[in-house]
C-alpha cells in the first residue's frame, strides 16, 4: 500500500502513524475512511477502511491520499483538495494537480 507524501488527514484523525500502520498490515478500523487514487478511472475515490480487506485490495494495494474519520469528513478533504487545485492552476484537475501519475508522489 503506498501512501501519498503530503498526505490529507481529517481534523478528527489524532494518530495519524497508528492509522497508517494498521491500514498497511490491513487491520480492520471501522471508524476509518480513506481517500485513494482509482488508476484505471483516473479519479479519487473514497473507501470505507474495511473494504480494504478485500483480497482485490491486498493483491491490488491502493494509493492512499487521505484519512478521515467520516465519510462526510472525506468530503470535505476532497473539497480542500480541488480548493486548492483551483488556486494554484486555475483547473478542478485533482489528480493533475496532486501528480498522482508519478509514483515518486509516494512512499
């Protein structure tokens, strides 16, 4: 699973590396939302922590841009994602702006 440098964290999210760590060996965290990269449709996604669990997921691991506590709360990080991609190049292009293209964007 690889995780986007300048991840996006909820303001409800307080231990950030605790998630990170359990989302990596896959441990179930109900009250966990992810924000992730779908490749083959060139657009964010959000994912509730659980449907990480898949074997698709393990065999396929996703890139992660955001955590969040809620799904409302992933909203709202999408919404301050294409805010400043709007600022900073006039376009709503998310994934443009956020270079999710370059796997050097990751760790």
């Amino acid at each position: 699973m690889k995780f986007y440098k300048n991840l996006y964290i909820g303001e409800t999210i307080h231990k950030p590396d605790k998630i990170i760590k359990k989302l990596k060996k896959y441990k179930k965290q109900p009250g966990i939302y992810v924000i992730v990269y779908a490749r083959d449709q060139n657009q964010l996604e959000i994912y509730h922590s659980l449907m990480l669990q898949q074997w698709f997921y393990k065999e396929n691991p996703p890139a992660i841009l955001g955590i969040a506590g809620s799904q409302y709360e992933a909203f709202a990080l999408i919404q301050k994602i294409a805010q400043e991609a709007v600022e900073a190049t006039g376009q709503a292009d998310l994934t443009a702006y956020l270079a999710v293209d370059d796997m050097a964007s990751f760790k």
